[in-house]
C-alpha cells in the first residue's frame, strides 16, 4: 500500500537530510506507529504520504513514494486527497464547517460526489464511530475526543485507502483517547484501512500496532515489530523501559500481557520500599479561594479552592472539559473570573498592570504558538531575557536542555510542534516567577525531552517555585508531581498525593503503577532506584 524507494528529502540551507535513503514497505490493513525524537522528521515523513513535500513545503526530495499505486511527487496533495486521508494535531483548527454533518460532508462535496451517495457515506461514517447523536451539534461544543472522531469521519466519507493521523491523542484525556484509538483499530480490522499514526506517547498506541517506524533522528528509518525496534530504541514507553530493566523477551507491549510475566518482579518488590519525594510544604506561594468561572450560561469552574506551597508541584487532572485551562488562566489574571480571590505574593495577578502580573505569574498556554511573534528563534530568546531582566543566553540555555539542536536563525513558525512547544517553555521560564502554570506543557515532547522538562521543574521547586500544570500526561505526572488535582464540571473531587490520587485510579495511573498493583510504584525509575 505504500512504499519508500531510496527517499530522501532535503531542505535549503539545511545541515543534512531529514529523511536519507529511506526504503520499506506498509502493507494494507496495518496499523502503522511512527516515533522517534522532537525534529527527528516524522511531520516530513508523513507529509510526503499525501504530497505535502514537497509540493507545499518546499525542499527536494529524490527517490520515489507510492501510495496505492501513485507516484506522490507527480500528484498535487488536491489529487490524493481520494486516496490520503490527513488529519492534524489540532482537529478544530481543521474544520471548515459548523455542524457535524456538514463536516463529514465537505470532502465528498468538494470531491463531487453524488447527493445520494453522500447521503450513504455521511450515515455509515455517523455510525462506524459512534457519533450519531452528535449529527446536529456545533463542532464549538464538542469535547476533544469527540472532535478528533469527527476529525477522522470527514477524512473516511472520501473513501481513502489510508488514513494518517499526527498526534491524534496529544491533546485527549485518557478516556478519550480510548475512545480515539478503539475508533482507528475498527477502521483496521473491520475495513482493512491503512493507517499510520504518529504518536510522543507510545505508551497508549504501541500495543494496537502491527509496524513501528522508527526514525532516530540521522535520516535513517527502522521499520519491523513494535517489540523487535523497542528492544533496542533509544525512546521507548514505560512498560518497554520495564520490561528491558526485568529482562523479559519478547517485550510485553500491552499492561495485561506485562502482567503476566511481572510476578517474579513484583515478589522482589514486596521485599523493597518504594523510594519516593519527600516535600515538607510551609506555607502559600499560591492561594485560590472560590474562584468561579462563568461562560454565559456554562459555569465552567465552580467555587474551586487551591493553595500552593513554595516548592510544591501541583498536577490539575480531569477530563476534557473539567474546568482545567479556565482556572489556570483566572488564577493568571488574563482569563475571566465571576468571583472569588488569588493571592500571590500579597497580591491579586488580576488587579496588576500585565507585565508586573507576569513577574509573578507565568502562564504557558495550550497553544503556545500564540506567544511567538519575532523571526528567528534567537530573537525569541533575545527578547525573552531582555523583557525577564535575566543574563543575556538564559532563554537559550534552557531551550538547548529541552530540545538540542535548534538552529538560532530558524524561523519558529518552520519549527515541529514540540520545537516550538520548548522554545516558549524556555521563554516563559527564563523569568522564572514565583508561580508557574503550565496548560498540557508536554504536547509534542518526547521522553527525553519530558525527562529534561522535569528536571528542569524539579530545579524550579527547589528554588521554592510553586507549579502548577495541567495535563492528561499521567507518565509525566508520575514522574515530577507531588500532589494531583483532580477536576470533574468545575470541581475539586480529588486532592492528595501523587501516589495515593493516580494508583487508586483505572483512568489516571501509569503504565507502571499498572502492572506491579497493589504495590504503589509509578515510574520505571523509582524500581531501577531499589533494586539496585
């Protein structure tokens, strides 16, 4: 179904090619995963599939790409939209329409498809996934998980024989992403779609995967079993660095299947304490009492409490729609606020003029494009130490920790998501306010770069920030949070220690806590660290 003969794409003024005499093959009816490190070039690898490169992005590419048959490199994007079907991280800024219907209805119209025949595909598509009581809602309305599966619908009523998706769960609660990926492995195994995913977190696709394409970030790509390339990747999900650290072969993709091979392990455990953060919190760099958020007649926050120690990093969790991103950004000072008070520092972010707000409030949004408006990434990081009042090279520093290798004349808008998710990272913690809030700050990242992130945190709470992010991330959680939050419709339904919150949740605990049960273990690190 497709094929790479001797590809490689190069781009002007570029050190290297992104992809080098790359060749494999995907079969029809797979279910195909690509990873590989932030700019390793999984975006180039997918938009060569459907034309994209280079006809849109410019650049040369040399050998040859098949899809179904056609030579991509001699068909525009438009001529292929028939056979690829392309949906993108952020499924709302993608649609065209207002309503469901008239969304899965679009391709077929611009593809001149009959009326009745498009009436057929519109009620098939409706029902393959499961949203036909969505039919007449505004796509404004709609949750993430619900969107992304209207997303995937407006691709399918084409028919295409396959179907790529980029980062399709990135920005889902796991529940939704359940949802998500059980609507892709129907696509599969009920009509032998090809569909290729690319996916930072491995830990909720590997398991439904036939391929992994890996690409290390040389131009190379490995193609073969997710558990064959895992065994000796240098990324690889939780349950893959678990399995390496026990020694099982083959490597246990799924929890289930870890489980029945992790006995022995969890008998050694029983034997070990679990070495965990100790934080002793004294009082409140952070104080939220009855905050209320109001959207016309939708109370998206209702009545939340929240205090904050210096040093403390608190997790905001719930389900797209909680309330998550409406706090944060009241407890800012740019975001509405029917009632209730913050206190930092003595004073309230939202009575301050901005630039004094964020000396002591430092907000990433979800979209973190928005906070880039300069030419060059060393201009970003220039203007950044400049307006923190910080040495010259601050901004900079941290971005090479987060993500190595971005060239200071690069244009951000010509950088990958995660690139650019770390440069206003490192934008926004140069200053390094007293209270830092972080809306899904792992989007885009892999799990090197989410390991410097963390460290980078744990500095930062060491230095008595008080953090607070909220993300559906539960490895990263497991990782660098002391305490979880958890949102439900605006409310707090739970608040406690990471390892008392996240393991007594199916939804929320990682893959680790998972699979050693009963036993309180979150990360692979944590194990490593007694058994050794």
């Amino acid at each position: 179904m497709i094929e790479f003969s001797r590809v490689t794409v190069t781009y002007p003024d570029a050190p290297a090619p992104v992809l080098s005499d790359v060749s494999l093959r995907v079969e029809e009816g797979e279910l195909c995963l690509v990873a590989g490190p932030t700019g390793a070039g999984k975006s180039t690898f997918l938009g060569a599939l459907n034309g994209l490169v280079p006809h849109f992005t410019g650049g040369r590419l040399s050998g040859r790409v098949l899809v179904n048959g056609l030579d991509t490199a001699r068909y525009p994007p438009r001529e292929l939209a028939s056979v690829v079907g392309v949906v993108g991280q952020d499924p709302l800024s993608g649609f065209v329409t207002d309503t469901v219907e008239e969304e899965l209805a679009y391709a077929m119209e611009q593809l001149a498809v009959a009326p009745d025949v498009m009436r057929k595909r519109v009620e098939e598509t409706l029902d393959l996934l499961g949203i036909a009581e969505l039919r007449d809602r505004p796509l404004r309305t709609l949750s993430g998980g619900q969107q992304q599966r209207v997303a995937i619908g407006s691709v399918l009523t084409a028919h295409p024989s396959v179907v790529v998706l980029d980062e399709p769960t990135s920005a889902l609660d796991p529940t939704a992403a359940e949802d998500v990926l059980a609507a892709i492995t129907r696509l599969v195994h009920d009509l032998g779609t090809t569909v290729v995913v690319a996916e930072h977190r491995m830990e909720r696709v590997a398991q439904y995967a036939d391929r992994l394409l890996y690409l290390p970030g040389d131009g190379s790509v490995r193609s073969g079993p997710p558990a064959e390339i895992l065994a000796t990747s240098s990324i690889a999900p939780p349950i893959a660095e678990l399995g390496r650290l026990a020694g099982w072969s083959p490597l246990p993709l799924s929890v289930r299947d870890a489980r029945r091979v992790a006995g022995p392990l969890r008998s050694q455990l029983q034997k070990l304490s679990v070495v965990g953060r100790t934080l002793s919190v004294t009082g409140s760099a952070l104080d939220v009492r009855g905050v209320v958020v109001r959207y016309g007649d939708v109370l998206a926050v209702r009545g939340v409490d929240l205090r904050v120690g210096p040093g403390e990093v608190v997790a905001l969790m719930g389900r797209n729609g909680s309330g998550k991103s409406s706090l944060l950004w009241a407890v800012q000072g740019s975001g509405p606020r029917s009632t209730g008070k913050v206190d930092v520092g003595g004073a309230d972010p939202a009575s301050l003029k901005p630039r004094v707000a964020r000396q002591r409030v430092g907000l990433v949004p979800q979209t973190p494009a928005d906070l880039l408006y300069l030419d060059s990434v060393d201009a970003e990081c220039a203007q950044a130490d400049t307006e923190s009042e910080v040495p010259a090279g601050t901004a900079r520093e941290l971005l090479d920790r987060l993500a190595p290798g971005i060239a200071g004349e690069a244009h951000p808008g010509d950088l990958s998501e995660g690139q650019r998710l770390a440069l206003v990272l490192a934008i926004q913690l140069a200053s390094a306010p007293p209270v830092v809030l972080l809306d899904e700050p792992t989007r885009g990242l892999d799990y090197h770069a989410k390991r410097r992130f963390a460290s980078i945190l744990r500095e930062l709470a060491s230095q008595d920030h008080a953090i607070v992010l909220a993300t559906h991330d539960v490895e990263f959680v497991a990782t660098v949070a002391d305490r979880v939050v958890v949102l439900a419709e605006g409310e707090v339904v739970a608040d406690g220690p990471t390892k008392e919150v996240v393991v007594a949740s199916p939804a929320f605990a990682p893959q680790v806590a998972k699979i050693l049960a009963p036993e309180k273990w979150l990360t692979v690190d944590e194990v490593a660290e007694a058994l050794a």
